[in-house]
C-alpha cells in the first residue's frame, strides 16, 4: 500500500468509527430510554452517557484489543486447538517431559487428560450436541 493510499483510508475510517459510535450511541440511548425509565425508574439518558456506557460495557465484559482481557476473562477461540496441534506434534519422550514439568509445577498429568478419546478442549459439556472428537466408532 503506498502512501497516498494511506492518507485516503485513515480519514475513511475514522469517519466511519464517528458514524458507527453515533448509530450505536443512539440505538442504545433510545433503547435505554424506552424501556428502563418506566421498567425501573431509572433516569433517561442523554446521547453522551449511552456512549459512554457502551465504553463502560466493552471495557468491563468485552475487554480491550479485541477481547484479551475484561473482568470475566474468557478465552480466545482457538487457543485450545493451538496447544492440541502441538501436543500431537511431540513425540513421545517430549510429551513425558512436558507431563513431568506441568505435573511438578501445577499438581496434574496432562496425559490423563489430552491422550483419551474424549475431546480434551471441551471440558465434557457438549452442551447436547456430538462433538466428532467424543463420537469417532458411533460408540459412547
């Protein structure tokens, strides 16, 4: 991308972030206001307090950076299939190795958990729906 082309993007994007903080700001001011105030009693809301609440709320519950952090800490989606393709990648020496030293510093075999035919990612709650990691011969 040359130069020229940067200088006409930044200017495009930043008004589409105004526009699209505007549209948000609004939809949750009017939101806010026609439900909650005669829900709850609570007071209506100009436009610069939902945005601020939505700032609040992606901080709080969403994180900063694209949800890497935030008061409820969730996890990355594929971060699980990351370590799993390692670990199928270890020969066997390696994985004994690596079960020794998160056995010594965290207290658990990770063998008992990743060499099994159950899906080691899922934590055993497929939430009713088959994972083909727990189902490979159509046998529990």
């Amino acid at each position: 991308m040359n130069r020229h082309s940067r200088l006409f993007y930044i200017p495009l994007g930043l008004i589409g972030l105004a526009a699209m903080a505007a549209v948000f700001g609004t939809i949750t001011m009017l939101l806010w206001n026609t439900l909650l105030p005669p829900l709850f009693g609570l007071p209506p809301l100009s436009w610069l307090q939902a945005a601020g609440l939505l700032v609040l709320c992606r901080v709080l519950f969403g994180g900063i950076a694209g949800g890497l952090g935030g008061v409820m800490g969730g996890r990355r989606r594929g971060h699980e299939n990351l370590f799993r393709g390692k670990w199928d990648a270890m020969s066997d020496e390696q994985r004994q190795h690596l079960a020794e030293e998160i056995k010594k510093r965290h207290g658990f075999d990770p063998r008992e958990r990743f060499n099994g035919e159950r899906n080691p990612w899922n934590r055993g709650d497929t939430g009713g729906q088959e994972n083909a990691d727990t189902k490979k011969d159509g046998t529990d």
